[in-house]
C-alpha cells in the first residue's frame, strides 16, 4: 500500500513538473513573438538615441532567452518523439515476428 501511494506521489510530481515546463515554454514562446514583433516595428531612428538602444538591446537579449527556452523544449520533445517511434518500431517488429 505504501508503495503505491510513493509511486503515485511520484507519478503525480512528475505530471506537475511536465505542466510547468509546458506553461514555461508557452510564456517563452509569446515572449520571442512579442519582443520580435516590436523590434519588427522599430524605426532605423531609434537606433540613434542611446537610451533606445539600451532598450532594444534589452529587447533583443530578451527575445535570445526565449528563443533558447523554446529550442530547449523543442530538443526535449524531439528526443521523446524518437522514443517513442522506437517503441512503436520495437512493437511492430515483435509482432512480425511473431506471426
């Protein structure tokens, strides 16, 4: 009984944890469209006065660490993806051979 309440803490945990990171990773992606469509819409003047710089230069350090954030994400279920063809490819084979 113990054992299964553990696993099932864990099982739990690990559904809490998976749903943050989705909810990271979807902030992060608004973060990257947001701040590139601002930069989209600036104007080559404001690239002249220096505390506009200072502010685009936040923006594109901002819109770097988003786009990280999401390409992190993006290997990660990339990775799992091919984890799970493999299962499906070692399924399939089984049972061929199997007939």
């Amino acid at each position: 009984m113990r054992k299964n309440i553990e696993a099932l803490i864990n099982k739990t945990r690990t559904i809490v944890v998976g749903l943050f990171k989705t909810k990271t990773t979807i902030e992060a992606l608004r973060t990257l469209s947001t701040r590139v469509e601002t930069l989209r819409h600036l104007h080559t003047v404001m690239h002249e006065v220096p505390e506009q710089q200072k502010q685009y230069a936040t923006m594109l350090e901002d819109a770097y660490t988003a786009l990280a954030q999401v390409e992190t994400k993006g290997d990660e279920l990339v990775q799992e993806l091919e984890y799970h063809h493999a299962r499906l490819g070692k399924a399939v084979a089984s049972e061929g051979e199997g007939r």
